[in-house]
C-alpha cells in the first residue's frame, strides 16, 4: 500500500513539474515574445530595414496597406533604428532582450511603436 502511495505521488510531481515546464514552453510562443508585427501605413511600396541595438538587421519590402510579422530575441537594450528605402528616418521605441509582442508602423513620414504588454 505504501509503495502505491508514494509511486502516486511521485508520478503526480513529476506531471506538475512537467506541466509547469510545457506551460512555460507555450507562454513564450503563443504569448508572442519577441514577436514584431511592422505595418505599411503609407501609400507607397517600401524596402524595409530595422536595426537593433544589439546589430542585427531585419530588411524586407512592403508593398502600400500589407504588414509583415518576424521574431526575433536578444534584440539588445535601446532603440530600433528604422532605415526606409536606404535612409535612415526614425529611432523608435525601447526594446530590450526580452519584449512582448511589438508593433510598428511605418507611415508616409514618420514611424510609430507601440508594445503590446500581455499579463
């Protein structure tokens, strides 16, 4: 009996200790951690580059009202600096390594950020 006892509660910390693992696991993908969603506002196609403190690059095109979505951790600690058709024009923001989801939008003559905070 004692040995049922203690194999039962063995498999049911073992289950707790996993499902505290896998609920960390979902948390950082579908709570949208380090995820960038960047909007073209603006009435013209663009070539997109975002600079991030930390030196990595993220370049793609946009095409007027569509919208890109990328992710990307251990951005550095500062702001992007949004390069648009190869000319520097905003730094926005403050990022660090870790962010929630982050949304920019790149309009006809400036750039907005906005960080989406999930409890």
């Amino acid at each position: 009996m004692w040995k049922a006892i203690i194999l039962f509660l063995s498999g049911a910390i073992m289950g707790l200790i996993l499902a505290w693992i896998a609920r960390g696991v979902y948390d950082r993908y579908f709570f949208m951690e380090g995820s960038f969603h960047v909007v073209n506002h603006s009435s013209a196609a663009h070539n997109i580059s975002l600079r991030f403190p930390s030196g990595k690059t993220k370049a793609f095109s946009m095409k007027p009202g569509s919208s890109h979505d990328f992710r990307i951790n251990d951005t550095g600690e500062g702001s992007i600096t949004v390069n648009v058709d190869g000319s520097d024009r905003d730094q926005v923001g403050y990022v660090t390594s870790s962010n929630n989801m982050i949304v920019l939008v790149i309009g006809e003559d400036h750039s907005g950020f906005s960080q989406v905070l999930v409890p």
